[in-house]
C-alpha cells in the first residue's frame, strides 16, 4: 500500500491510501492536513496505519509540529492512531465536541481532549481558521461532528458521500450518485428523523470544497450536493428498508 498526497485546496492536503481488499472494489482512507501556524489533522488513520500515515505527513511537514488531532466520530479509521499521534507531537492536543470527550476520549486518549462547543472556530493562522459543527447522528455515532476550513471553504466532511473504489484526487463530477449506490450496500449511516436538517445546515455554509474520507474531493457547488444527499436521506427516512423479522425461537 501506498499514501498519496494532494493538495486539494490551498494549504490543504489529502493523504490517501487505497486498500484493494476493503469491499468489492476496495476503499480510499484518507485524511487531510490543514497547513498553518498551528497545523490540523483531521482523521488520524487506523492505528495500524499509522507508518503509512506519518511518513506521508512527514513529507509535508515535520510530524512533531503537529497541533491539532480531529476527527467526525470515534472509529478506528477516523482516530485509531490518535495516540501515537500524541505520542510523536508533543504540542498536540486531540480535539472534539463535548459528547465525544464525555463519551469516549476523556478516557482513551492519552492526554485531555479540547472540548469545542457547536460553531467554536479556531484560528490555526496562516489565513487558516477551523469551525467545529456537532453533527450527532450524522452519518453515525452521537458523538459525530464536522470541520468546515473558512479561509478555502472545504467542509472536511467525513464519512458523509462515502464511495467505493479508487479515483482521482479532486473531482468536479457526480459524488451524489455513488455515495448513494454505496450507502445502498453498507447502509452505514444512522438514519434519524432531524438527518435531512443536520446535512442542509451544512449545505448553508456554501463550500467550495467537499473533502471526503472515502472518496475524492469535490469541487463545485458543495451546497446543491448537501442538499442532494439531504434528500435522498430523507427519501430513505420516509421508506426505510423493510428489515426480515427472525424466525421464530424453538
Ligand atoms: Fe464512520
Ligand atoms: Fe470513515
């Protein structure tokens, strides 16, 4: 396996690894760093990536600058690394919102998470500045949230338009269309009532850039494609899938 690295938006850089195994076309793990006084990564990689992940880092900057560990949800390829990452960057603090401190990283990260409120910003200078979204639910875990990068308005959003396969770095084409067709095989995202409202108040932010964690990033019109994956969760909200029931004990 290897690590690719793009710069997907100015002072933003995809790290990209694709694993041919993962799913009937294999899957892309990426994560993005933000380039500024204080730089951010957003996905840590599982942890046994971690060599892949940290040599391509260090390509692009000394690993041990690092000042920002973030992530949507508490899952091994979103924050499995998160450790070793406070381990090799000593100035480094993991940060999240309040439910996934409480919930989660006041125990297992190594040392005390930042807590961010809802619509808290940090400025990582160098014309770079980060807003912090409680996403719960969204695409799963209650403790999800998202970062939106103002100065290059990318949204780093995730798990939300997940694909399947390899593909280019940055694409202007259709990400509506095969996040649906992957949605349709992993069913992976929590389907709730207030979905459809969480995804268009991102969708209002007007990106310009969509940053995937599987998948290329888009972009375009990142509010038309919000608002497009908005609806067609709430057409899976309306007509969920009919579950079989069990057969019947004894
Ligand atoms: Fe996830
Ligand atoms: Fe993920």
């Amino acid at each position: 396996m290897e690590t690719r690295i793009d710069e997907i938006a100015s002072g933003i850089f995809r790290l990209s690894t694709f694993v041919a195994e993962a799913g009937p076309k294999g899957f892309t793990f990426n994560q993005f760093l933000v380039l500024g006084d204080q730089p951010l990564l957003f996905h840590t990689g599982p942890r046994r990536m971690f060599p892949l992940v940290s040599a391509a880092v260090a390509r692009v900057m000394p690993p041990e600058r690092l000042r920002w560990i973030t992530f949507g949800h508490y899952e091994a390829d979103e924050c499995g690394a998160m450790n070793e990452w406070l381990a090799v960057a000593p100035h480094a603090e993991v940060a999240h919102g309040q439910t996934a401190c409480m919930v989660s990283l006041n125990d297992v990260a190594d040392r005390p998470p930042r807590i961010l409120q809802d619509g808290e910003t940090i400025d990582l200078g160098n014309g770079k500045r980060i807003r912090y979204l409680d996403t719960p639910h969204v695409p799963h875990g209650w403790e999800a949230g998202l970062l939106y990068e103002e100065g290059t308005g990318t949204l780093l959003c995730g798990d939300l338009f997940t694909q399947l396969g390899d593909g280019p770095a940055l694409t202007e084409g259709d990400i509506v269309g095969p996040a649906i067709v992957a949605e349709d095989m992993f069913r992976s995202s929590s389907l709730s009532p207030s979905m459809g409202a969480t995804i268009r108040r991102l969708a209002a932010l007007a990106p310009r850039t969509l940053a995937l964690m599987h998948g290329p990033s888009y972009r375009g019109d990142g509010a038309a494609a919000l608002d497009a994956l908005a609806d067609d969760y709430d057409r899976r909200i309306a007509a969920p899938p009919a579950i079989s029931p069990s057969p019947p004990a004894g």
